[in-house]
C-alpha cells in the first residue's frame, strides 16, 4: 500500500501542520546547537595540532557557599535592586 518514502512525507506533513508555532523556536536551537558543535571541533582539531592559543584566566571572587551573598557580577542585570 504506502512505501517507507511516502510514510515519511505524511510524517512530516503532520509533523508541520500540528507543530507549526514551535518550528522557527525549534530550528533556532538547532542551528545554535550545529554552530556549538562545530566550534568545539575545530577547538578539539586544533588542540590536537598544537596549534590553540593559550588559554585565558579570568580573575573571579570565591564566596563561600553558605555566606549568604550574591557577587556583584553574578546578579542578573535585569533583577530588581533591592534598595
């Protein structure tokens, strides 16, 4: 009756009409996800050729867990101040 091709296509067919909000949301993670991807490859290649740059050190605070405070940089910048 139906091949494996034509399955397919229904599938998809279907698959567009009753997902069609979450489409564009859906292709956007994925092409975030694809170019994550291809820059940890290129990282890895490049590692293994020798050939990365040195790695940074950023300089940070160290709160103790359990002190009670937030640092600076770590609040959200849209949060409310709580003045």
């Amino acid at each position: 009756m139906f091949g494996l091709s034509e399955l397919a296509i229904i599938l998809i067919v279907v698959i567009t009409v009753l997902a069609a909000k979450k489409l564009p949301e859906l292709a956007r993670s994925a092409g975030k996800s694809a170019r994550i991807l291809k820059a940890e490859a290129r990282a890895a290649r490049e590692e293994e050729a020798g050939t990365a740059p040195a790695p940074r050190v950023v300089q940070g605070e160290i709160v103790p867990p359990g002190s009670g405070t937030t640092p600076p940089a770590a609040r959200a910048s849209d949060a409310p101040d709580p003045r």
